[in-house]
C-alpha cells in the first residue's frame, strides 16, 4: 500500500530522500500541523533566458504571462526504466535510477542545421510506478519507458503511444520511424586479473619506465640497478595503475615528477627500485603468446590512456613500436573493431604509426564502454553531430502488461542519452494553478525558481517593438509558494511591472500575496491589476485531503476581504470543481466570496490529462474509496466516456448532461450573489512606459 505522507497529496514515490524541513511561525494561513515530516521541499534555481511566456489558446483569458516558480510541490511522471544507462559528461554510464541531481551528462541542443552533443546538468529525478511498454529497434536496442516518454525520431519528438486517430491523436512511435542516437551502448569487460595485466602491459609499455642495467663502481666491480617509473599528467591514470600493481603487492611511491606552469600541468609519477618488484612487473607486461579477450580488452584500455587521442571525432592510439602496433590490431580485430593504419614518417625521429578507429561515435563509445579507459578529457563527445549509421528503425512497441518503477530526470537542455538514444524530459506540466491534487510526490519537493526574474523582466519589456499586453502571474503555477516568503521572486516581478506602469492579473491561493498589498494597492489606483482567488472548498477536513499544502478556506476568504478593501478588483475562481467531493459546495462557494467582497466569479472542471489521471485514481482509492467509481463515472460523463478531453471549448468545462447542470448552477449562484461573470475588467495599457536604459536581444528558452 502507498503510503500517505502528511501534507503532501501524492502517494507514489518512496520517502526518505531528503532532510526534515525547517518551518517559520508565521501565520500565513497555512496548517503547521499538515507541514511534511518526512520529505522536505528542495529548492533550485532555474537559469531561463527569458520569462515571458505567450498563450494563443481560446481557453485562456490571457496571451502573456510569467511563472516564478515551476513546480507547485507537485509534479508531472513520464518515465523509464530504472536500470537503463545515461551518458554520463566523462564518457561512462550510469542507470537512471543511480543518477543523482547536480551531476553531469550529456544532451543536445540545436545549433544550426544539426542537433549535437553538449554537456547538461541534472536539475531534478524522481521515480513513479506506470504501466510499462518495451521498445526494440532493429539493431537489437531495448528501451522500458512508459507510455508518456518521448523519443527523439527522424521525424521529431515522439510519445512512446498513441492513437492512429481522433481526439486523442499524437505523434507516437510506428515502425516506420527510426530513432536518433548511437544504439545500445555496450557493457563493460570485466576487470579480472587477465584485464589488469593487459592494461599495466599497455601503460607501462606506452608511457613507463623500465630500467635494468649495470655500472662500474670504483675499486668494487660492477653494480645492477634496476627501476620503474611512470609519470602522467592525468591522474586518473596513474591513480589506475598504482591500484593495479599493488593487487599483485607490488607497492609503488607517488611523486611529484614536474611542477605545473602557466601552460603545462603538473606531472605525477610512481616508482620503485626493487630489484624482485621490477622483475615481477617485467613479468606483467611480457607478450604473452595466447592472450585471453579479457587481457586484449585491458591492454586497449592502457594503451588508449597511455597514448591515445579523440577530438573532432577522431580516435587514435600512436605508437613508434611495431610490436604494440601488430597487438593493437589484433586486439581491435578481436572485437570487431574496424580500423585503419597510417604511417607518418619524421625525418628526426622514429616514424610513427597511428592506428585510427572507424565507424564514428557509434563504434567510439562501444570503445570507450567496453574497455573503460579511465581519462575523461579523452572520452569528451561535446560538439559532435546526433547522427549515426546504426540500425535504429523502430520494431516494436510493446505493452509488458505490468506497473513498474520508473524513473526521470530533468536536464537543463530538455533531454539526455537513454541507452544510446536521445530521450526527452517529462513532456509537460500540469496546470497546478486550477488543480487540487499533487501528481507526484517528486515534484511537490522539487521547486525551481527563476533566477533573476526581474533583470530578466526589464530586458524583455526594454526591447524595441514590445507590445504592451497584460501579465497572468500564477498561469501556470501560484506565483505564492511559501518559498515566496524567502525568496521574493514574485515580489521582484511586481516591483518592475510597477515601476513600468505595466497590467497585470494574478491568480492564486497563497495568502502571502497580502504582504504585496502595498504594490497592488499602487497598481490598482491606476486601473493595472486585478487578482484571481482559487477557492476550492470551505470544508477545512475536505481541504486538508484535496489541498495539503494550500492556505485554509478561511485565510482565502480573508484575503479577498482585505486586497477588495484596500481597492484591489478582486474575483473568485472554483476550481477544480470535483464531482461528488466538492461540486456539492458550488453555490456556498460563490456565496462565500460575494460576502468577502469579490466582484467575479468563474469555474474549472477537474481534468485528467495523461500526467495525472493514474495518480488521481489512486489518490480516490485512499481518501474516498467508496465513492471512488461514482467520482470517475461522472469524470467521463463530463469527457465523453474518456478520463480527459483536451479540446478547446470544453477541456475547462466538459460537457454532456453533467457539465450543463454545472453550468446552469453555476450561473444561477452567481445571479444570485450579484457577481460579474467572465473575464475582469480589461486593464489599461495606455500607461506602460519602458524601463530605461534597457536593450538588447535574448532569446526564448524554459527549461
């Protein structure tokens, strides 16, 4: 059974993963009693280069509007499975549900004709369990991923289902369609003992020392001196080695061989001078006259550490001996690497020859996986081209008939590398500004903030051709998270808007957004701003199971009184309107708000797109499972026998029998109370005067 962490709404991911959380006493309307005690709200920053969203949707009362804050304490589950690897920014790999927040892996971005390879940061994870399809491509690629992941193709970004037609249409994966990346990326060889030689054997052979020769001393004969030094710029290498030889006893001393300047960086170098060590690493590194694939692995792993090279997705191992050169063939020939030689002759030294893999990226980081070379500046990918030879047409997509554990991640480009492939981010967000519940109790502790709202602001409104149009703060999610109170983001935004004479409406539930009073009541004497408050129900029991985190009934209804008093046009918006949870309450509602001294009423339906009906299913099943099928029954009345219909004209308030009686209520209770209907007054901009000093393009680009 899933348990039910207290003030949270979701119920699917596991706790334990952060801190307790620190709580002010302050009264803000918000329960001290419904505060989480087992997962805690994390913060990070969000680095956008823009802030203003657009909106051309015949749904929305608004075209623009800004979002402080992403995240409501809630969140949105498209997933895969948790043992799939992701490219990780030094070249390896590492599954999914390993990965951790703050790390570096790779993704793409578009810069010009092509998609490359750049470096990203892993901005959130979270899991949730979501029925679960596979995905194989002809080269024998496998993807588990719900049904709700994207994938990137030649034809674009596809969801893992879909349908063929109608309604619910969207672009989804066929046979016909061929995925973008390298294919599966390869498992590593196993470090056996037969490996670790084989790699002491290239290292020492490519970059080490081994000295074993005589010299007379005076009156006392000859002497043998025996040594072993290896000195590499890139500890990674050395470290490697060192480790190596000390699982044969073969204790080495670490020094430092040079100092670092301005251009070189430092060298470090292992040694020993004993006479049976040297002759046991002389032993390590002989030719052996049948090598296992284990040991060919190794020695390509050494050998490429030793005096490898990869840039402009080029791979390459140099080396002035034909023996090296005969055992590197043989050993890529081993693995079914292509391969070719070329001889570069010097007319002061010993020609040397290059041995250059071929097969681009795709056979690169086969190599690189297979072997493990443990330099990372030689593994960087960044800057090369998504695109490849492999046989990456789409097979199959099946249902495995079971819920499994998933996992996702957010990146700052919007995607990664899942087994080879490129893999979008969770797709898309529900409206939490017009829902009651929690999608997942990942996102409700994951909140991203943006950074520099306000300098942001004024580069956008400073640019030459803005056009002035009113700002929803709240479209998308409450511009009054308690983190608001801390943070001042939402603040920010309204001190700028002021200051430039810009309209403005906000929707929220968050009583902090009396602590602005001052700036709104400005605002309002000029006819600038007007405030939307969600009003979900006037229970405090219903509120604490619909809404755990969110300003009690009374404290919104307070708010209304005091921004109304202080000249601030002030609405109310039901939402959302759950049938039999909360619908019961629609003319109590409207009432409630008339009295607190709103001018405007409006309403939202519940809806069920794809990121939250399991969870609003499951969330029924704990808090309400007697009435669990009648809710759903009449869900699907209101969507025309389906959890969620996405139309325009409907989404916001159904339809059918169920979504008139709505309506006809709805209607009636605002008569009634002598509230305006539709949309707020329309807001002025004849006053918008652009901040000074301000120029300059930026482009548009949320996470």
């Amino acid at each position: 059974m899933a348990q039910n962490f207290k003030g949270r709404g979701a119920l699917s991911s596991p706790p334990g993963r952060f801190d307790a959380t620190r709580t002010e006493a302050v009264d803000d309307g918000w329960y001290a009693q419904e505060l989480p005690d087992s997962i805690a709200t994390r913060v990070m920053p969000e680095r956008a280069r823009s802030i203003i969203s657009t909106n051309d949707s015949p749904d929305i009362p608004f075209e623009q509007s800004i979002n402080p804050y992403r995240g409501c304490e809630h969140g949105c589950p498209y997933c895969v499975s948790g043992d799939t690897p992701i490219l990780l920014a030094d070249g390896t790999t590492r599954p999914i549900g390993a990965l951790r927040v703050g790390q570096e892996i790779y993704g793409t971005v578009r810069q010009g004709w092509y998609r490359r390879y750049v470096k990203t940061t892993v901005l959130a994870h979270w899991s949730v369990v979501k029925p679960a399809y596979r995905i194989t491509l002809e080269d024998g690629t496998e993807l588990v991923a719900g049904p709700d992941h994207r994938f990137l193709t030649e034809r674009g970004w596809k969801f893992v289902t879909g349908t063929e037609q109608g309604r619910d249409t969207r672009p989804h994966l066929t046979v016909n369609n061929k995925l973008m990346g390298v294919g599966a990326f390869a498992a590593p060889i196993e470090k056996d003992r037969d490996f670790r030689w084989g790699y002491l054997c290239g290292m020492i052979r490519g970059d080490g020392t081994l000295g074993d020769y005589s010299y007379p001393r005076n009156g006392q004969g000859g002497s043998r001196i025996t040594s072993f030094r290896l000195a590499l710029c890139d500890d990674e290498a050395l470290e490697r080695a060192h480790f190596f030889l000390s699982l044969e006893r073969l204790e080495t001393n670490r020094f430092r061989f040079t100092a670092g300047s301005d251009t070189h960086r430092p060298m470090y170098a292992i040694r020993t001078s004993a006479c049976d060590k040297v002759n046991q690493i002389w032993r390590i590194i002989a030719w052996s006259p049948a090598p296992s694939k284990s040991w060919y692995a190794g020695f390509l792993s050494g050998m490429f550490d030793a005096e490898g090279g990869y840039s402009g997705g080029i791979l390459r191992i140099s080396n002035t001996d034909p023996a090296i050169i005969s055992r590197l063939a043989e050993a890529l020939a081993v693995f079914g690497f292509r391969f070719v030689l070329e001889h570069v002759s010097h007319q002061d030294r010993k020609p040397v020859t290059v041995v250059r893999v071929v097969g681009g990226l795709c056979e690169h980081l086969r190599f690189f996986h297979s072997f493990d070379p443990v330099i990372s500046r030689k593994r960087d990918i960044t800057g090369q081209t998504v695109r490849s030879a492999a046989r990456l047409g789409v097979i199959s997509v099946v249902k495995l008939g079971r819920a499994m554990r998933l996992y996702d991640i957010t990146t700052a480009t919007g995607d990664f590398i899942a087994n080879g492939i490129v893999s979008h981010n969770c797709y898309a967000r529900p409206s939490h500004a017009y829902m009651g519940l929690s999608p997942g109790l990942d996102f409700e502790t994951d909140i991203f903030y943006k950074q520099d709202a306000a300098m942001l602001l004024r580069a956008e409104l400073g640019k030459r051709g803005y056009v002035c149009k009113p700002i929803t703060l709240g479209a998308n999610t409450d511009p009054y998270q308690p983190l608001e109170r801390k943070l001042k983001v939402t603040r920010s935004i309204l001190e700028v808007l002021r200051d430039c004479h810009h309209p403005l409406t906000i929707v929220t539930k968050g009583v902090l957004v009396l602590r602005d009073l001052d700036l709104l009541a400005e605002l309002a004497r000029d006819g600038l701003v007007s405030v939307m408050v969600s009003l979900t129900t006037l229970d405090p029991e219903v509120k604490r199971i619909m809404e755990p985190r969110a300003a009690a009934p009374q404290a919104r209804l307070r708010m209304i009184r005091e921004l109304t008093a202080a000249g601030v046009p002030t609405g109310v918006l039901v939402a959302p309107v759950i049938p039999v949870i909360n619908d019961e309450e629609l003319e109590d509602l409207v009432a409630a708000a008339a009295r607190a001294g709103a001018v405007r009423a409006g309403y939202v339906v519940l809806r069920l797109p794809h990121e939250v009906k399991d969870l609003f299913r499951e969330w029924l099943a704990e808090h309400y499972p007697l009435r669990a099928a009648h809710v759903m029954s009449l869900v699907q009345d209101l969507r025309g026998g389906r959890d969620n219909d996405p139309r325009f004209g409907v989404r916001m308030r159904g339809a059918g029998p169920f979504a008139e009686l709505l309506r006809r209520r709805f209607e009636l209770a605002r008569r009634r109370a002598g509230l305006g209907s539709g949309r707020m007054p329309a807001l002025s901009t004849t006053l918008f005067r652009p901040p000074g000093g301000m120029s300059g393009q930026m482009g548009f680009d949320f996470l």
